[in-house]
C-alpha cells in the first residue's frame, strides 16, 4: 500500500518507538521473542499492528515517560487511534485515515 509523504516520516518514527519499547520492556528477562508488523489497508485507513510476544503489560501501570509522549504525538499528528491488548504478549494497533 502506498502512504502519503506528509504520514511516512511520522509514521516511521512511531514505529521506531514501539519497536524501541518492545526490545527495551518485552524481552527484557526473556532469551528469544517474536516481533512482527503489519500495515495494511481497510477502507479508508491504514492499520498498523506491531505484536510482540513479551510479557505484556497494563496500560495502566506504564510510567508517561519520553517515548509514551512521543506515540501520543505521533498518533495525534496522524488523526489516529491508538490502542494496546494483549494477546500472548503486547499487540500495539494504531488506525489512521488515508489522505
């Protein structure tokens, strides 16, 4: 599929993040682990989904450092919807419309 200039450059970025946070928090403990993403297009948006099989973790308890600040902006930029499950680790889905 094929993204708009104005969205490649913030997209790449929120994927670095996520990937970051992934390799930093995930596997922290672990000896191996699996991360795969996918962006794909349904109707009028993209979807990405980045999936991990870490340990997971709750929303809740996550400290709003840096790089929570930096998705948050980035998602935000897009006009996206962000959003967490887990699902035999952490599966991040950010769905954004297509210009």
């Amino acid at each position: 599929m094929t993204v708009d200039r104005e969205q490649a450059l913030p997209l790449g970025m929120l994927v670095n993040e996520v990937v970051s946070n992934a390799f930093k928090y995930a596997f922290e403990d672990a000896v191996d682990g699996k991360l795969s993403i996918s962006l794909a297009k349904d109707n009028d948006d993209a979807v990405l989904t980045i999936r991990d099989t870490g340990k997971g973790f709750n929303t809740e308890d996550v400290r709003h450092g840096m790089g929570s600040r930096l998705i948050t902006g980035f998602v935000s930029q897009q006009r996206a919807i962000q959003t967490y499950t887990f699902d035999g680790g952490t599966v991040f889905t950010l769905r954004m419309p297509l210009e």
